[in-house]
C-alpha cells in the first residue's frame, strides 16, 4: 500500500513540479481504519513545500489494492 500510495503521489505531482520526486521525498501516514493516507513531502518542489501534504485514500480487493488522489488545479 504505501509503495502504491507513493506512486500515486508522484503521477499526481509530477505534471506541476515537471521533475521527477525521489522515492525517499515523500513520507506516507496510512490511516488503516479510515481507508486514508496523508503524503508529506519531506523536500520543496514547486507548490509542495517541505512539510505539505497531499491526501488520498486506499481500498484492499482480494490481493489488490487501489490508491487514489484528486487534486484541483
């Protein structure tokens, strides 16, 4: 889930930074119970400043599991 979670974070990201995030830039914080995560950008890109988060949220199906974010621009 977070290796997904992360991946999701950077698809969402990376048409408005226009650089590639390091997989150690962004620290996941799942809320299992909740279905939610918060990503937190622990470095400054363009619009995410270190210590931004961006939020998502996760579902398990069998041995799949599926992250989502929505962001406006």
């Amino acid at each position: 889930m977070i290796f997904s979670a992360k991946e999701a974070v950077y698809k969402c990201v990376h048409p408005i930074v226009k650089e590639w995030l390091d997989f150690h830039d962004v620290a996941i914080v799942p809320d299992v119970a909740g279905g939610t995560f918060r990503s937190e950008f622990l470095v400054d890109y363009e619009r995410f400043g270190k210590g931004s988060a961006v939020n998502g949220a996760f579902a398990f199906y069998k041995e799949y599991v599926c992250t989502a974010i929505v962001m406006g621009v």
